[in-house]
C-alpha cells in the first residue's frame, strides 16, 4: 500500500485537483490518499498554515501530489522542495493532437526539461546594495565600484558543484531511460556561461564533467539566449534539456505555450529520497469558482506520481485516455478552444479507460 498526500493549493487549484483525484481513486489502486490540514483551514484549526501533523503526514508518505498556491500553502511547498531535497524538476513537454499549440507544425514535439530545483536565484538571498559595502566589489562590466552604484538592490545566484553535479546525474540517466524508450537520449544545456562565467560559467563547466560519467549519452551546450530560439524553432529537435533552476523556471513556461498552454504542463520534483507532483502552472486565480479550469497538468502530473509509485500499467491506461480525449476534439477546455467545463473533461477521460 503505497501513502500519497494531497494538498489541494489556493484560488482555482482545488478545483482541478479534487477531481483529479476523484478519478484517480475511481482507479482503485493500492494507495491510500491523505488529506493532512495545510493553508488557511490548517491556520484556522489548528493556528498554524503547516501543522506539524502535515509534516508528519508527509514524512510518513511516499509521494505527495500538490496543487499550486498563492500563498498560504507555501510553507508545505517549501517543506516539499528544501526539506526533502527534491533538487530535479521533471518538465516534460509532449504535444498531443487536439491540443492548441500557436506552431504550424507542432508534432512530434516530445522533450523534458530538468531544471535543477533548489539554488541558483532561489536561495532567495536578496537585500540592499549598501550591505555589500564592506566587500568593496567591482563591476567588471560596467567598470565601477558596486559602491558607487546605489541606492539599490541585489539578489545573489549560487551555483554549488554538488547541486549541479547530482541534478545532471539525474538527466542522464532520464536521457538513458528515455532511449530505452525509443527517444534520442541526448542531452542538451543552456547557460549564459558567456556573460556569467563564474557562475553559469561553473554549472556548464561540472554539469559537461559529470556527463562525462555517462559516455553513452550525447551532450550539447547552448547560450539560452539561442537555446531560446531553437525552442521555438526546432524544439522536435530536444530530448533531455538540463536548466539552472531560473532559466528553467522560464523556458518550461514557454515549453508549455508550445505544447498548446499552461494547464495542458505536468511537473515533478524528485530528489534521493521523496518525490511530489504539481502542475507547471500557477493558482489562475482569475478563473477561480467557475470550474473552468483546465486538470490535464494536475492529471498528467498524478500520471507521472503513478509511473513514480510503480503502477505504470494504470498510468499509461489514463495517459492514453487524456491523449484520446484531445484527438476527439470533444469535452475541451475553454483554453483549448472548447467550452467543456473541468468536470467535464474529466468525465470524457473517465469515459475512455
Ligand atoms: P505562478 O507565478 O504561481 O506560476 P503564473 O503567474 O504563471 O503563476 P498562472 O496562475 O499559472 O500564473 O496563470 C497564468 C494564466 O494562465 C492565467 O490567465 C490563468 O487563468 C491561465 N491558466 C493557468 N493554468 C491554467 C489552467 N490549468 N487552465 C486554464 N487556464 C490556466
């Protein structure tokens, strides 16, 4: 018996993940769904966003599978990524037909983006310039003492070996398992190592030494300003994209715009230890009440939180079913060109497995 934890997030995100997981559990499946107090009901009963019972009901889980917040779930978020290390953002980006991608030619479009999860930008170490004052830096760019510069602000980017090291570990052995699958298997990285030596610089520099380790898996390198353009203009030809945590963050967005939108994007977050699960895309706060929203990413995300726990029969079964729907061209989201409601989407993928 496999034990998955739910948080269903804020705005519009309960209402895409409490179907979803209606249908899952219609799947009868070995799992036992936990619904621990967490967000502004948590504040409420128990005076706290994330009571130490959650975090133990996360603890005690094999996988949780997360909505999106604006806020108040945060601090489970924040548990989920930090306090269990899951440093691989899995994105992937498949286009399926039915789904309404802006490209004239969008098939055949099928990569994953790993972006790494935990640093970079995301230490979120910000603060005011005069704080730096006693390190007395220079800009090499601008050719002028940091000091000379404010009043103003700045944000701090660490890149650490071990980070980059472990995360492009995790890529290629996704390229491997991808060219089992009958995928290219190579890898392809962006970084703006030009501008940024020191540190895109240095996550390029150990992400090519690592991948050395795996001598089967083809390797490209990118500045992600052209990797940008060549994910608009060839992204059939990407398989594995190794991203810093920010770029990455970006361009999945963009992947998603490719592959027909934001609620068409799964994600998830692996690390040695605990996975979670939660669609690319935000709380849509401005549909929020009209169950309107699209569940294929929170849909696909519990797909791949399947594939993770081990029923990979059960997960292709509904993959295949989601993909059915889309070609039908019935049941579709407002998003998608349809006027299908979320609830009715899910029925037409209930109805086809
Ligand atoms: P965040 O910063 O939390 O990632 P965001 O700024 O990317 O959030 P989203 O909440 O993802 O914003 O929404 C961006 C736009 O996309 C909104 O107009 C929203 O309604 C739309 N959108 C996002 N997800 C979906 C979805 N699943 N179905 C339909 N529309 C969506």
């Amino acid at each position: 018996m496999k034990r998955v934890v739910v948080i269903e997030g804020e705005d519009a995100s309960p209402e895409a993940v409490r179907p979803v997981v209606e249908l899952l559990r219609s799947l009868e499946l070995a799992i036992s769904w936990e619904f621990p107090p967490i967000g502004a009901a948590a504040r409420a009963s128990h005076g706290s966003l994330f009571p130490q019972e959650a975090r133990d009901a996360i603890d005690a889980s094999d996988s949780t599978l997360f909505g999106s917040t604006s806020g108040p779930s945060g601090p489970a978020l924040m548990y989920l990524r930090w306090g269990k290390q899951t440093y691989a953002n899995v994105r992937p980006a498949r286009w399926t037909p039915g789904c309404a991608s802006p490209l004239k030619d969008p098939s055949g479009i099928d990569f994953v983006i790993v972006r790494e999860n935990l640093e970079d930008m995301y230490v979120r170490v910000e603060g005011d310039l005069e704080t730096l004052r006693p390190l007395d830096l220079r800009s090499p760019t601008a050719g002028r003492a940091v000091n000379d510069m404010g009043p103003g602000r700045f944000a701090l980017k660490v890149i650490t070996e071990e980070a980059t090291a472990r995360v492009t570990r995790f890529a290629c052995e996704l390229a491997r398992t991808r060219r089992a699958q009958g995928h290219p298997g190579h890898l392809t990285i962006g970084t703006k190592h030009n501008m940024l030596p020191a540190s895109d610089g240095y996550f390029r520099e150990v992400a090519l030494a690592t991948a050395r380790e795996f001598p089967d898996v083809a390797v490209e390198s990118f500045i992600i300003d052209d990797f940008a353009r060549r994910l608009i203009a060839e992204p059939q030809a990407l398989d594995v994209v190794l991203l810093p945590n920010l770029y990455g963050d970006v361009m999945s967005d963009a992947a998603a715009g490719l592959i027909g939108g934001l609620g068409l994007a799964p994600s998830g977050c692996y690390g040695d230890d605990y996975a979670y699960f939660e669609s690319a895309h935000g709380t849509a706060p401005d549909i929020a009440g009209q169950n309107s929203i699209n569940p294929t990413a929170t849909l696909l995300s519990g797909v791949m939180m399947l594939e993770h726990l081990g029923f990979a029969d059960a997960a292709s079964r509904l993959r295949r079913a989601v993909d059915e729907v889309y070609t039908s061209g019935l049941s579709l989201t407002i998003d998608q060109g349809g006027t299908a409601s979320t609830t009715a989407f899910l029925d037409a993928v209930a109805a086809r497995l």
